[in-house]
C-alpha cells in the first residue's frame, strides 16, 4: 500500500473549476482520504469536513479516525455519484 503524508488534493468547485488543494492527514493508494482527530468525540463539523474534502476532491472513499475518545472510533464514508 502506498500513503502519503499531508499530501495536496486538488479541490475543484461543482462547475469543475480548480479552486486550490487542500492537504489530507494520510491518502492511501490514491483512492482513500484518512482525517485523523484527538478529540473526546466526533463531532458533526468532523463528519461534514471529511465529506466536504470527498466532494470537492472527488474522491469516493474516507475515513474519519478518532484517537482522542476512550475508545478509538472509526468511520467510513463512501461518496456516491448520487450524493
């Protein structure tokens, strides 16, 4: 498997316009962004962040990964066509 460290994603606007890169925490063989959090617990703005960097990037797959909680929480998010 190949991960990036802080690696740069393109990040296009609905009409296909580039509007800049963001930096995902791991991206995994090209097609997996992995946000990494210390935090009690997600949150909605943790979800919604994620999914805002899978539409802009459009990229399918995410996962959101919490070590901050008593117990480590994992979330998988697959982005559709239709989302």
């Amino acid at each position: 498997m190949e991960v990036k460290l802080q690696h740069p994603l393109s990040v296009y606007d609905e009409d296909g316009t580039l509007l800049g890169d963001f930096y995902a925490d791991l991206f995994v063989d090209n097609c997996l962004i992995v946000e990494l959090k210390a935090c009690k617990s997600l949150a909605d703005e943790h979800v919604a962040q994620l999914r805002g960097y899978l539409r802009a990037s459009r990229i399918e797959h995410g996962l959101l990964i919490n070590f901050g909680s008593p117990r480590l929480q994992i979330k998988k998010y697959i982005l559709t066509q239709d989302a």
